[in-house]
C-alpha cells in the first residue's frame, strides 16, 4: 500500500511537472508568434475588432505554413518559464532551439536576464556544450550585455571543477572569462584564489591582502530552525550561491589563518547552514549533484 501511495505521488509530481512545461512552452511560442508576426499586420491578428476583415483576406503564414487566424494578445511569459524550458532541454538539438529563442528574446525589452544566461551554462555543460555556449554568449551583443559578476562567479565556479586543465590553463581561462564580461564582486576574487589553493599555489600578496580587508554581505539569512515550506524556498533560492561559496569553503578552511578569517567563517557557516537544510529536505547534496552532472572535455 505504501509502495502504491509512493508511486500514485511520483507519477503526480511528474504530471505536473509536463503540464508546467508545456504551459512555459505555450507562453513562450505565444510571445515570439507576436514578435514574429509583421508589424503591419498585427493590427488584424490581435484586435478581435479587425477578425472578420482578416478572415476575409485569407492571408498565409509562409514560415509556419498556417493560415493566419485572429489570436489574443500574448501576456508578457513569466522569466521562469523561459528559464523550465532551458533546464528542461533534454539533447543538444533542443538546447539549440532555446538558445535561438534566448537570443531573439534577448533583443526584447526587459525579458531576458542574467540568471537566464547561468541556467544556459548550466544545462550547456551537462550536455557538454559548454566552450560552444561560452563562444555564444561572448558574440552576442545582447546576451554579452546582459553578462554579470554572477555570470562570471558560474564561470570561475565551472574553472574550478574541470579536472581536465591545469593550474596554468585554469588561470588562463579565468583571464579570458574576465576580459569578456569585465564585472566582478569579492566572490570573484575567492573563486580565483581557491583555485589558486586547489594546486597549492601561493596566493599573490595583493590577493592576500585584498581578502583580509574585505566583507562579505550574506544578505541571504539561512534559519536551518524553520517550518519546511520555508526552507523548501531557501533552498530553492539559495542554490547557485551555495554552488559558488562551497569551492571557497573547502579550500579556505584547510588553510591556517585563512581559516580564522570572519569572512571564510561566515562563508562556511553560509555552506553548513545550506547542507543541513537540503538533509533536512532528504535533497542530495546539490554540490556533489551538480559536478557529477557536468561533464568537461569530449565523451570516451
């Protein structure tokens, strides 16, 4: 009976999820069918005054091979929807698709943002498409744009995990992912430095120097002592920052003095706070999930 009940809420869950998914996909074509419609004839598409004089045209849609039919004006598509459908891609040719809807997006006003652009990393990199995504973002003028410290920290946090480069290589991309997005934040310069710490080489003094005089505002309280809806929704919205400080947190705090630092001990109170959480959620480990799931360097 038990085994039953499990199944019954399993198949639930799944079933919501779909229907999620082709509700985002639904807003999202909607959005682009009006984007995608010509400007003069918008008018008669999307004005139910105007849908005998379009019907009487018989006008046809030569890229979708339709007849043009009146259609009610889309709503503006939640950002999360775009960002299901990304997350959502399950082999290289429908990442492909979303990408060129990211893009045509992206040259819309105040749609696409930067979280966009990380869950596209992301999902880049478990379908081990990451250098080609990189090339992507970087020669978009408005996706480059939209590139933030955020983005980078993911980047920085990717540099860290690839156990295919070396500490040389390693340096040389975290230059070249600076150089193209130019905006960086204190997490930044610790990704940077646990990298320097992965291989056990010493910091530069300037480095040193700039993390002993520096704070950092964990704005994000992590309370392990609430109900678990709420901790449901911390974990939720504090996963990519727990991704980035836990590189930080393992290499810091094996180190004398580093490890007394108030900012590292904030930073690993930070990292605790958001492992007991996900144990009390029963959720893997989401750092240990996350690098199994990406995959550097070419298939075997």
């Amino acid at each position: 009976m038990l085994r039953l009940t499990r199944n019954l809420h399993n198949s639930s869950i799944l079933f919501q999820e779909s229907n999620s998914i082709l509700s985002s996909r639904k807003e999202i074509d909607e959005y682009l069918q009006y984007f995608k419609t010509k400007r003069e004839l918008r008018p008669l598409v999307y004005r139910k005054k105007n849908s005998s004089e379009l019907l009487s045209r018989d006008l046809f849609n030569d890229e979708l091979k339709t007849r043009i039919v009146p259609l009610t004006p889309p709503k503006l598509p939640s950002k999360s929807s775009l960002s299901k459908l990304i997350y959502n891609s399950s082999n290289i040719d429908e990442l492909y698709k979303i990408r060129d809807e990211l893009l045509y997006l992206s040259k819309k006003p105040k749609f696409t943002t930067s979280n966009h652009l990380t869950v596209y990393l992301e999902k880049s990199i478990q379908l081990r498409k990451l250098p080609h995504a990189l090339t992507f973002l970087y020669s978009q003028k408005t996706l480059r744009n939209l590139l933030n410290q955020d983005n980078l920290n993911f980047i920085y946090l990717l540099i860290y995990l690839n156990p295919f480069k070396s500490f040389e290589q390693k340096l040389h991309k975290l230059n070249i992912s600076f150089s193209k997005i130019r905006s960086k934040d204190l997490i930044s310069d610790l990704l940077k430095a646990s990298i320097y710490l992965q291989f056990d080489e010493k910091l530069p003094e300037e480095l040193i120097n700039q993390l002993k005089n520096s704070k950092l505002e964990l704005s994000n309280s992590l309370d392990i002592n609430k109900n678990i809806g709420s901790l449901s929704k911390i974990f939720k919205e504090n996963r990519l920052l727990y991704l980035q400080l836990k590189p930080i947190s393992l290499q810091f705090t094996q180190i004398d003095g580093f490890n007394k630092f108030d900012l590292i001990v904030k930073i690993d109170e930070f990292v605790k706070n958001y492992e007991i959480i996900t144990k009390t959620l029963n959720k893997p480990n989401q750092f240990e999930e996350f690098k199994q799931s990406a995959l550097f360097g070419k298939p075997n």
